[in-house]
C-alpha cells in the first residue's frame, strides 16, 4: 500500500485529486531528509510574517451593558 492510499484510508485525505478541479495530482518530489524540511518550514515561517494575514483583527467596541436586557 502506498503512503498515499494509507493517507487516504487512516485520515480520510485524498491527496490524489485536486481540491480546485478534482483532476489528478501529480506528485513531482518527496522530500524527506529532515534538514531540508526543517529548512523549508524556517523559511515558510519567515515569509509568513512579513505577509498583511500575519497581523492581529482589528479591535472590537467593548461590550455594552444593558442592551440586551428585557427583564
């Protein structure tokens, strides 16, 4: 059994068909050598915080005491 039908089968993650068009993936590379992920993942963390989707949500107004109150 592949890694990919064990991916499949243990999490339910079908890597094989495309999420977008549902057409077949193409696996190009397997990366394994610890070093080069761990390089990988430090510059993916790097980049990720230079980006605008790193920055914290705007603010909210306090909560208003009193609004909801029916009683």
């Amino acid at each position: 059994m592949t890694w990919m039908r064990r991916l499949k089968r243990v999490f339910k993650i079908d890597i094989e068909t495309c999420v977008k068009c549902k057409g077949p993936v193409k696996i190009i590379a397997c990366v394994e050598d610890p070093a080069v992920i761990e390089k990988i993942l430090k510059h993916l963390k790097a980049k990720a915080f230079t980006r605008n989707s790193a920055q914290p949500p705007p603010g909210r107004a306090p909560p208003q005491i009193g609004l909801f109150d029916f009683s």
